[in-house]
C-alpha cells in the first residue's frame, strides 16, 4: 500500500517508536513510500522504520547530493593544505 509521511508519522509515534525530529520529518513531506500490508496497523514496527528512514532521508537531501558516490559518503574532510 502506498501510505503519505504523516499517515506514517502518526502511526509510528502511536506505536512510539522513531524520535521526534524523524516525525517532524515526516509530517513536513508531501511524499509517500510503499509497505507491505493491506493496512497500515499490520506491517511490521521494523518495515515501518525501514519505509520511514528512507522517506526522511528522500526528503532531508537534495537532488543534487544524492548523486554523489555511496563511496565518497563519510570520508573524513580533506585536510590536506597545498601551497
């Protein structure tokens, strides 16, 4: 099923699972994502997360940021210093 982030949000803080600032998240997106299940209540707490997680990581980030390499996401700052 196809379920909006504030339909998410909600059911995730009923369940109290995630932290607030991923709710906020959440409930400021227009965007939806797809869980399993033919209602909201029967898929799983940890499919609820995955579905969650990757919504709010689609919207915190820019285009423009996700098509930098998966390889070059955490590597510690340049540091070097040319002269």
């Amino acid at each position: 099923m196809i379920v909006r982030g504030t339909e998410l949000a909600s059911e995730l803080r009923r369940r109290h699972l995630g932290r607030s600032e991923l709710h906020a998240c959440l409930t400021r997106t227009a965007s939806s994502t797809w869980v399993p299940g033919a209602t909201l209540n029967e898929a799983p707490s940890e499919l609820l997360m995955l579905a969650a997680l990757s919504l709010a990581d689609a919207v915190a980030r820019p285009a423009a940021v996700q098509a930098v390499s998966p390889l070059t996401r955490g590597a510690p700052p340049d540091t070097s210093v040319s002269w």
